[in-house]
C-alpha cells in the first residue's frame, strides 16, 4: 500500500513540474483589489452615531480613535476666545454596537498633547486607553492617532514599545501612497478637502497598491456643509468592487503579512505563521495560505 502511495505522489509532482509554472506579478491585497480606504476618526464625540450611520449605508469602514478617559463623559474644552466649547462623548455601553463592523483604536486616554509631557506620561496615556479599550470591548487595541497630530522620532520611537502597531499624525500629504513609517502614519488629507481628491482616486487603474487615507472629527459636521461633503464623498466611494475598505490595524497587519513573504528563485512561500496574503500570478489572483507555497517561473526560464 505504502509503495503505491509513493508512486502515485511521484506521478503527481512529475504532473506538476511538467505543467507550465506562473509568473509571479506582485501583491495585491485581499480579493484581488488595488485600490483601498481609510476613514480615521478621532475623539469618539457622539457625532460619531451620524457618521458610522452613514459608513455602514455605504459599506465603508472606520478607525475610532477614543479617548478613554471621556466615553460617556460631557466634558468643556475652554477657547482662545474665552468661550467653552462643550463635547458629549459616546456611552460605553454603546461601544460595541455603534462600532460593531469598525476598528475601536487609541488616543491618549485624557488627550494630552505628547509634545508637552514626559515619557512617562505618553506611555499612560496610551496603556489606559489599551486596557480600557481593550476591557470594553474584548477586542485588541493596536492603532492609534496622535492627540493633535503631534508626535516626533522620539515619540514613535516610544510607542513602538507597546502593542501599538500603528499611529497616525495630521500632516496631510495629498498622495495616495503607502506610509513609510507606520507609526508616523501621515494620511492624504483631512476630510474638508476629500472632494478635491476622489475623482482622481476613482480614475486610477492600474495593478499597484494604493490608499487614500481620510481623517477628521464627526463633531465637526456640526456644520452642514462639512456633513454635505462626507455624504456626497461616501455616496460616491462607498461600496465599489475595486476598493478595499479597511481598518488602520487591519491594513498595518496585511502589509505586515506580505513583508514576511519568502522568496527564492523558483517559489514563494507563506509562513506558517503568518496571514493570508494574495498575490498576482500570470494565470491570476490567488490566496497564498500560511504554510501554503507556489511554485513560479524562474526569471531566467524565458522561452
Ligand atoms: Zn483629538
């Protein structure tokens, strides 16, 4: 019985290596697509109710950057002017349903701005948001927005010390290129100017990994017409074939998954370790499972 086995494995990898072997193309990411998007918004205000009401209307995912300290509170931010602008925060127990298809990420606990305070403080800050958030909601805290954008080398250098994988600042780019640094994750652009940019996104058509990464303030939509630009950008992004609508830590840890890829001149290997990744073959796409690996044309094979 054994001896039959043997033949017949020999029989199927003489098959195989006879067939002609794919060309390996590149990455995707998952399904197939190209194109991705990132909603990331901060504070978690009660506006956020309107907002993720709109997202899940046109499948849209988001990133909520809660304050930890706030959930459920009404807390007053005094203004320059002397005037105190009041905000109502999201009730805790209404976290895992209004977040239910969203990523629920970090922001210092009491929005303390990083470049005024000690180390010591940062990493509080953003521990008790990690297990405050983390105890709400049973899920794992891993992305973050810098309370005012603001952080430095140092800073990222500090959170790369906790279970933080990724952090986003405010310093807009206008691109829809991918971070080079995900812990100074700086995003196309702030969501007042999303129309100047979507037009140009929808066009792009070609096989190479693109994001347009969008953040703001639900409390900002206070103001009609910001509200009026989110609707008519979500009506228009949301639920297309070609775009992948994901979470900060969700494409941080995909982008991860692919860095781990192994390469040798005939094959490609996924880790058993490591996620899911799909790549583009010359036959077409294909989800390359962990441990999974695939044989492909060797560069120097032309015929
Ligand atoms: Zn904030």
């Amino acid at each position: 019985m054994k001896k039959i086995l043997v033949v017949l494995l020999g029989m199927l990898v003489t098959i195989s290596s006879c067939k002609e072997k794919d060309e390996f193309m590149g990455f995707s990411y998952p399904e197939g697509k190209y194109k991705s998007l990132i909603m990331s918004y901060d504070d978690g205000t009660i506006e956020d109710i309107q907002l993720v009401n709109l997202f899940d209307q046109h499948h849209i995912v988001g990133t909520f950057n809660l304050n930890s300290a706030y959930i459920g509170a009404t807390r007053g931010w005094p203004q320059e002017n002397g005037d105190t602008i009041f905000q109502k925060y999201v009730p805790k127990e209404t976290l895992m349903s209004l977040y239910k298809k969203h990523e629920i990420a970090a922001h210092g606990a009491l929005h303390k701005d990083f470049l005024k305070v000690s180390d010591k403080e940062i990493l509080e800050e953003i521990s008790t948001d990690v297990s405050t958030l983390s105890e709400l909601t049973g899920r794992e805290i891993i992305s973050m927005a810098y309370p005012f954008g603001n952080t430095s080398d140092h800073i990222a250098e500090l959170v790369s010390t906790t279970g933080i994988t990724n952090a986003r600042t405010v310093a807009d780019t206008y691109q829809f290129d991918l971070p080079t640094n995900y812990l100074k994750w700086n995003p196309t652009c702030h969501d007042s100017k999303v129309l100047d940019y979507l037009d140009d996104y929808l066009a792009i058509d070609k096989p190479e990994l693109s994001l347009f990464y969008v953040w703001g303030h639900s409390w900002e939509f206070k103001d009609e017409s910001r509200w009026d630009i989110m609707v008519k950008f979500c009506e228009k992004i949301g639920a297309k074939e070609d775009i992948w609508y994901v979470g900060t830590g969700e494409f941080t840890d995909y982008m991860k998954a692919i860095k781990n890829i192994e390469f040798e001149a005939d094959k490609i290997t996924n880790p058993t370790d490591n996620k899911p990744v799909w790549i583009k073959l010359s036959s077409g796409f294909k989800e390359l499972q962990p441990g999974e690996e695939q044989a492909i044309k060797l560069v120097a094979d032309e015929d």
